[in-house]
C-alpha cells in the first residue's frame, strides 16, 4: 500500500532551522523550508572566524542529514520539489547548499527578497544557479503525486505562506510561520478556514510562543544588565516595555514616544519587516520629523516597492544614513569591496535627489546638530551608533521593535548595543515590538479549528509544553518529532 512519511530536520527544539521532507513510498519527496539553523549553527560553529564551510562540517553536527558530494540532495529518494514558506533565513537559509538541479518553489514577494539580499551578500551569489519558480495565492502545484496548495498567511515578513499537501489520499497542513493580530490577519484567517474545510491527517504547526514566560527575552536582559553594573560600575539603561497587541498599537506607542522627545529617534527594526517600517515611517511623517533610513532598510524598501509591495518609503522621502567605509584610516565614500546592487542605488538616489540625500563623511555631524529633527530607522542600531563621529554626543531616543523572536546568538549583540547605549548616556530605552507569531492561546484555537488527526510542535525550544495549549480533548493528538525520526501520515 502507498504511505506518506514525514521527517524533519530541523526546528525542533529550536527556533527556526525548518526542514521537513515529505515522501512516498515509491521514492519520491518534497522538502518543505530548507531552513538555517541559528542556534545549532552557534552551538558549533562562529562567524566569521569559524564558520562551517564544508559540506560535512553540516552533516557531522546534525545540521543536514548526510549526502554524497559536495552539493546536498536526499541521499535516499528523489527530490521533486524544494518549497520555501517565506524570506525568514531560518526558512530558507541553506539554500545554497543544495544540489544546483533541485527544482525550488517559493512565493514571488519571497524570492525578491532574497535575489535583493544576494545583491547584497557575496555568500548567496550561488543562489544564481537555480532555477525558482514561484507562486501565488490560489495556485496549485503538482509534483508527481504530490498536490501542494499554496495559501497567504500574515506574518512580520510580507509574502508569507502556509501548505495545504496532498499525497496519496494523505493531507497534511504545515503553517510555516503566522500570526493572527498583524495588518494582514484576514489572510490567515483564509489559510485556517481552507485548512478546516478539510480532512486533515497531520498538522505541523509553529509554536514560537510557546516558553515558560511570556518574555523570554527579559530573563537574559536581567543577566546582561548585571554585566554593564560590573563593567560601567554604573546603572545600566533602564528597559520600558510597553505591551501591546496589534500593529496599531505599535504606532500609537511609537508616537506617544516620540511625542514627548527633543532627542534623536532611533528605532531599531527587522530586516523586511515591511509592515514596522510603515509603521516608523508613518510615525516620523506625522511628527514632521525627517525619516533616515540605512542603506540596506533602504534598498530592500525600494526593491519590495519595486515588485510591488504598497505604500513603503518611496526614494525622495527619506535620506540614507550610508554605512561607514574607511580606507587608509579615513572615511571613504565607497569602499573597495562594494555590493555593486547598492552603489548603483546609492548613485541613482543622489542622482535625482542631490547629493545632501545620502548622509556620509561631515555630514553625519550636520545631521546630529539637530537631534530633534530627525527619525532614524535601521536594522542595526549598535552600528550607527558606533558610526557616530568623535566628539558629538546627540541625546537619543531609542526604541527597539525587532520583531524576531530572540536567540542566544542575538543575547551577544544586545550587550554591545547596551554598551553603546552607555557610551551615549542613554538612560532608557523602550521595548514596544508585536511578535510576528501566533500566541500561545491562538494555538489552540487554531488546532480545534483545524480539528486534525495528529498535531506537532516546530520552531519552539520548548515542544514539551505545547500541551498545556493544546485543547485537552485533543492532547492525545500530539506527537512531539525527532529529529529525522520517520512518522508515517495518517497510519497513527
Ligand atoms: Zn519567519
């Protein structure tokens, strides 16, 4: 008889790193998210001194399963198609590692994100050689005897999916990433009623948000901020965060800030998080203050308004804050080894705009000498403070609304940030962020909507507690995977 198997290779345990094959028994699969997996990778591995960069470096700690050759392909079936959820990179970050032949499947607001950051990133220029096809909402692609319907879900990255599949007189729904109070929540709604019209055997649903408190971003701020106290011997900023629900709100937050500030904004954002640059951009408009962007918020802005996305900062609304460049110990305005994607940009701004559009070199004190003016919007706030020039100490106001769920890796990076912070006397800051996830309790809500056969946990370090959200009529449904354990669909 024809059965349905599943194995999955990462996001379990963890935050992101999805890889799930779905196969048949006559020898064929589809892989769902070919994800890069933070955590493990930092377990073993640092950038840039130590990274992995041989294909075994992978196998040997668990991060892909074995194959033959240096480009990774299942060792055991045939490959029919590769399809990418969305442009998290812990969804499709190892991509480039796969054999040039695998015929790859993503939504096109996905792979314009993607062709722009390998515009960015000479690491991804293998991404060349791969022939992607994309799709939209209400597509349906046929892989073999595989059916995969492709739904829009709303998540802090535009052009997000979830998948209906359909194999053998099996079905199974995985989520990819979703959230249900975002500006798009109607469109997941559309993923969750298609997926409650059917008779689903297996639910893979993501459950970032379920951890042992609600923030577990807070426990290892208390641990950095002990540091600072050590090292500063002086109080460390002071973090205020503001709960809230909806996107909305976060621009209500935002403005109630700011509102109140002579200072420099300064308002740290996730990289294609479309939906908070709107939000920060909007609120810099309304406050008649001048939006600065980074160069990359920058160009991935202009790219995403290129393919369509609406009602980003248009070139000509903003000025870039450019990424410092030295060369024989002095700033530069372009450096040697410069994505070619971004000065092609850059020049086509000051083209049309003047040359005072793109702020560098002296200019960056002019900018500082009116604090109040001002909103800048960067993915990267530890790096424009340290691009400050010497001897100018603007006050800042400083506001984080990442959207990412937190990792260890990123614990690293916010104690610079706090010791930049210091550096510019920084007293406190503000925490007003909505989580590009599903909460705990619409977990449930959504597994009793889909009412299917068996349900697991991906992309949470804590899997044994997606029970206590789990409708207790339905916690014998849940099966919680290994990591590259087959589990046969529908047979349980
Ligand atoms: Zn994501």
């Amino acid at each position: 008889m024809v059965h349905v198997e599943i194995r999955i290779y990462g996001g379990i345990g963890e935050i992101g790193g999805n890889k799930i094959v779905v196969s048949s028994n006559d020898g064929k699969a589809i892989i769902l998210d070919f994800g890069k997996s933070f955590s493990r990778e930092d377990a073993f591995f640092q950038h840039p001194y130590m990274p992995p960069s041989l294909p075994e470096d992978y196998f040997k700690t668990g991060l892909l399963p074995p194959t033959e050759g240096p480009e990774w392909r299942l060792a055991d079936r045939e490959t029919l198609g590769l399809i990418i959820s969305h442009a998290h990179l812990d969804h499709w970050g190892y991509l480039p590692l796969v054999h040039s032949d695998t015929k790859i499947w993503m939504g096109s607001a996905s792979y314009d994100i993607i062709k722009a950051y390998r515009d960015l990133r000479s690491d991804l220029k293998r991404l060349d050689e791969f022939q992607v096809r994309t799709f939209r909402t209400g597509d349906q692609l046929s892989l073999g005897e595989f059916t995969i319907l492709p739904i829009h879900v709303d998540h802090s990255i535009p052009g997000a999916y979830g998948f209906i599949v359909e194999c053998c007189g099996r079905k199974l729904v995985y989520t990819g990433d979703i959230r249900m109070h975002g500006p798009k929540a109607e469109m997941t709604m559309e993923f969750i009623d298609k997926a409650s019209s059917e008779d689903i055997d297996l639910l893979i649903m993501e459950a970032t948000k379920v951890a042992p408190e609600n923030d577990p971003e807070s426990s290892l701020v208390r641990i950095l901020e002990n540091r600072i106290w050590y090292r500063w011997g002086k109080e460390p900023p002071k973090r205020v965060h503001f709960e809230v629900k909806t996107e909305e709100e976060v621009r209500e937050k935002m403005l109630y800030v700011l509102e109140r500030s002579s200072s420099l904004a300064l308002v740290e954002i996730s990289t294609a998080d479309v939906d908070r640059l709107r939000t920060a951009f909007n609120v810099a408009r309304s406050l008649g203050r001048e939006p600065i962007l980074d160069e990359r918020t920058a160009f991935l802005s202009h790219r995403l308004g290129r393919s369509g996305i609406k009602g980003l900062p248009q070139v000509g609304s903003y000025r870039v804050w450019r990424r410092r460049r030295g060369k024989g110990g002095i700033e530069v305005k372009y450096g040697v080894r410069e994505p070619k994607a971004i000065k092609e940009f850059l020049l086509g701004i000051e083209d049309k705009m003047g040359p005072e559009s793109v702020v560098w070199g002296d200019a960056r004190a002019e900018i500082l000498k009116e604090p109040e003016s001002y909103v800048v919007i960067t993915n990267n706030a530890t790096r424009f403070l340290y691009e400050i020039p010497l001897g100018i100490k603007p006050p800042i106001t400083f506001i984080m609304s990442r959207s990412e769920p937190f990792s260890e890796e990123s614990a690293l990076s916010l104690d610079r940030l706090l010791n930049w912070l210091m550096m510019y006397d920084v007293r406190r800051y503000y925490r007003i962020h909505v989580s590009g996830h599903l909460s705990p309790e619409q977990i449930g809500e959504v597994i009793e909507a889909i009412n299917p056969r068996k349900v697991m946990p991906i992309h949470t370090e804590h899997p044994d507690l997606f029970d206590v959200y789990v409708p207790s009529r339905m916690s014998n449904l849940i099966h919680l995977p290994r990591l590259g354990e087959p589990f046969r669909v529908g047979d349980n």
